[in-house]
C-alpha cells in the first residue's frame, strides 16, 4: 500500500509541472503576439512617408576617415552624371577610381545608408565605370543633396 501514495504524489507533481509550463508557454505566447502586433505592417510601412537618413554611427572613427577618403576620391574622380527613373548613375574615371575602391566605398555606404540599391556597370575593353544608385521613391532629391548633383 505504500506504494500507491508515492505514485499518487508523483503523478500530482507532473501534473504540477505540466500545469506550469502551459501557464509558461501561454505567457511567452502572449508577449510573442503583443511584440508582433506592434510592428509595422506592409501596409502602414507603404502608407507612411518615408524618410532617408544615414546612421552615423555604423561606422567607426577609422572606417569613417577612410569612407571620407573614398568619398572625396569618387567625387573627384566622377565624370558623368545620368537621371535614372529611380536614382541616378555615376560615370567614375578609370585613372582616378578603381573597381577595388568603389567596392570598398559600397561596403561602408550600405551600412549607413542601407536603404540603397547599389550597381556596378563595368563596361568592355576597359569602357567606363559606372556606379548606379537607386532607391525607393522619393531618393532622388536624398542623392542630389548628398551627392551634389545638379
């Protein structure tokens, strides 16, 4: 008789823990379900205004100088300017910027201006360089003001 006392007392203590992780897992649940209704939906995303702004501080002092570096270096090196209906094209001079250059200056501006759309056009027989920036809409005038493009 002993015997059905502790099976008794076990099976209440597994129903007891059973019991807790339900409660446990209903209550992640439930902040699981509060968190994601508070993110912004596709909908509201395309029905707010959208802004452009670069984050500061996704690069370090040491990255920074360098992304400075290459900035003043495609800048001087930009011969050409075209509108594209979602952005603008760069024809970079082959002397002064290098397809290693770009690449790296791409590498910082995606992460401090992630919302970018970034392409290359290397043309053939050592044709021009070609950086093409796009974005959503409304990232036209953000380039022009950024890249001094008039």
């Amino acid at each position: 008789m002993a015997a059905q006392p502790f099976k008794i007392k076990v099976s209440l203590v597994l129903i007891a823990v059973a019991l807790l992780l339900v409660i446990a897992g209903l209550r992640v649940w439930k902040r699981e379900t509060n968190a994601a209704s508070t993110l912004p939906t596709k909908e509201t995303m395309m029905n707010e205004p959208s802004g452009f702004y670069c984050d500061a501080k996704a690069l370090n002092r040491s990255e920074r100088d360098h992304y400075d570096q290459l900035t003043s270096k495609l800048a001087e090196g930009r011969v050409e300017t075209k509108e594209l209906p979602d952005g603008y094209a760069f024809r970079l001079q082959n002397e002064r910027v290098s397809l290693s250059d770009l690449a790296e200056w791409i590498s910082f501006e995606r992460r401090c201006c992630p919302f970018f759309e970034f392409e290359i056009e290397v043309q053939r027989n050592n044709g021009p360089l070609w950086l093409k920036l796009r974005g959503a809409d409304g990232i036209k005038p953000f380039i022009r003001s950024e890249f001094n493009v008039t």
